[in-house]
C-alpha cells in the first residue's frame, strides 16, 4: 500500500521522457493511466519507477493527472499540464508526444551550446598559456642578449620578467583571460538563444494552438469549436513561457468580451502577421478549423527552421571565428617577437 507521504520526484529530462512514452503508449491501447502506472511502480524501473509510484499516489489522493505528472518536473510544468489536459479532452496522443519532442528539443539546444563551447575554451587556454608562460621567457633572453635596444626594452622586459619569475602572477594572468573569454563567449551563445527566442517562441505557440484545433480522434472527444477560444490562446500561450503568456492576456481578455476583429483584438506587435491572421481567423470563424490547424503548423515548422538557422550560426561560426582570431593573435605576437629583434639590429647597423 502507497504512503501519503510518498516523496515528491524531481524527474530528469531524459527519465521524463521516457515516462511519457509510456504514458502515450498507454492512451494509445486505451490502457487506463492508474493500472499502467501500477506496472510501471517497479524497483527495476529506477526513477520512472518511483515517479510513476508518486503520481498514483496524488492521483488517489484526489488530485488531477494532469497536476500530477506535471508536479514532476520544475521546467516543463505548463507543457505537461496542457499536454495531460489536451490529451483528456480530444483523446490523442499527440500532445504527450509533442511535450516530449519539445523536451529533447531544448535538451539538444543545450548539448550543442555545450560542445560548442569546448574548443574555443581549449584554444584560449593554450594561447593564454603561451603568452603568459612561454613569451616572457623569449622575450626576456633576447632582452639578456641585448638584441633589443635599450630605449625601448624596459618596459616590454620588465613586464616580461615579472611573468617569467612569478609563476602566480602568470596563472592569475590566465585565469583572468581565460575568464573574460568565458564570459564573452557565454554572452554570443546567449544571444544565439535569445535571438532565435522569438521564432521559437511562436513556432511553439503556433504548434500547440494547432494541435487543439484540429479535429478530435475520438468520436465522444470535445472539439475545439465546443471551447472557450480564450483557453485555448492561453493553454498554448502557457507551454510558450510566461513572459509569452502575459504578452496575450490582453488578446484573450477582448475575446472573451466578444472581440473578433484583427485590429479589436490587439495582438502583441512582435507576432508575425500570418500568426495574426490565423488567430484572427479563428476568433471570427472565417475559416474551418482544418485549414487553421494545417495553417498553424505549417507556420511553425517555418519558424523552427528559422529559429534553428539562427543558432547553428552562432553555435558553429562563433567558435571558428574565435579560434581563427586567436591563431592569427599568436602568429602576430611570434612573429613580433622574432622579426622585430632582427629589425633592431639592422637599424642599429644602418645609423
């Protein structure tokens, strides 16, 4: 027998996954969710074992599934809920599998910004190595071999040796470089993330508006035309983001006070116009809601492809750049450091 103080599960993303291809098979069999989640409720199972334990729990104490499978991740709570809610109401797996999708789709983002982030890493490393380690010891022997004129070694020498014969200094030197690299690094991927944040944003939305508007599997389900058309907004708006949520609650606040027009309705002005029309249409019943739906997902597949256009720029060019203007800086100061000596001396020879 469950205890009512089954502890809450914080699922990875990886284990949620799984969980709600489990739950999708389910409802895809017509299995009921308490006697599935009964055979999930194994040791062997790990920690899909142990959330599926944790749901069936605050389902029998009197809680919806949707807040329950939800309540098992901080992140993607609002996905899930609607994802669960949807799936209840028009009887087909697609929301589970698309909030699975979008999880391994952000999880991909992460891993790709990561491996991206490796090797111009690795390279500032090396280079801030070189300069603070290596260089000053070039330097300071060929300030010993008085190949460099007097009037301009001070400085540049006593620089040099001060690296050479500290060796805390130069790893501070390192650290400091390797740290403002990282940060300037950390600043380019985040706006390969937020800039590409507005066409994703609305890819989603335009996804999970058209998975509620197409028409129902099942028979008994209730169809879209039957809902508030505000909840839907706001269900869809929801798995988007709060910021994202807030930005529409004026558009669903004049539909439920019965605005239908495209200028009545105030729809958020950084929303792509087809967007706007399609909502428009919708509100007004202009159009069927087939042809909305095809509409709307035809959208969003549009807007992640741009989306991710967007951030393979900034994951895959960043790093060349980086590495290409940290090879060429190295180059430069050898070079300096070896041609400019041979310089002094000819001028030397020459006056």
């Amino acid at each position: 027998m469950m205890s009512a103080d089954t502890p809450k599960i914080n699922l990875d993303d990886d284990s949620l996954v799984m969980l709600l291809n489990e739950v999708s098979a389910m409802a895809a069999s017509g299995r009921p969710l308490i006697a599935g989640l009964a055979d999930l409720d194994d040791a062997s199972m790990g920690k899909i074992g142990w959330a599926a334990r944790a749901v069936r729990s605050k389902i029998d104490r009197g809680q919806s599934a949707s807040e329950s499978i939800a309540s098992l991740s901080r992140a993607y709570q609002a996905p899930l809920r609607v994802a669960m809610e949807v799936m209840a109401r028009t009887g087909s797996t697609v929301p589970i599998d698309e909030a699975g999708r979008l999880i391994r789709q952000a999880n991909e983002s992460r891993r790709r910004i990561r491996f991206a982030s490796i090797n111009p890493v690795l390279n500032v490393i090396v280079s801030a190595a070189i300069l603070f380690f290596v260089m000053p010891w070039i330097l300071v022997s060929l300030s010993e071999s008085q190949l460099i004129r007097p009037a301009f070694a001070p400085s540049v020498t006593e620089i040099c040796q001060a690296f050479a014969q500290d060796f805390l200094l130069a790893a501070i030197a390192t650290l400091v470089v390797v740290g403002l690299f990282s940060l300037v690094l950390y600043w380019g991927f985040s706006r390969s993330i937020n800039g590409g944040s507005v066409y994703r944003d609305h890819a989603t939305f335009c996804r999970w508006l058209a998975i509620q508007v197409s028409p129902p599997d099942r028979p008994d389900a209730t169809n879209a035309g039957d809902l508030e058309l505000g909840r839907l907004l706001q269900s869809s708006a929801e798995v988007v983001g709060p910021t994202f949520t807030a930005s529409w609650a004026g558009v669903i606040e004049n539909i439920r006070g019965g605005m239908t027009s495209e200028s009545s309705l105030a729809i958020p002005p950084d929303t792509p116009d087809p967007v706007g029309r399609c909502v428009a249409d919708l509100v007004s019943g202009n159009r069927p809601a087939e042809s909305i739906a095809l509409d709307l997902q035809r959208l969003s597949d549009l807007y992640t492809q741009q989306s991710h256009r967007n951030q393979v720029w900034w994951t895959e060019m960043l790093p060349r750049l980086v590495t290409w203007m940290l090879m060429i800086g190295m180059m430069v100061i050898l070079v300096q450091a070896i041609v400019k000596p041979l310089l002094d001396v000819v001028g030397e020879v020459v006056q």
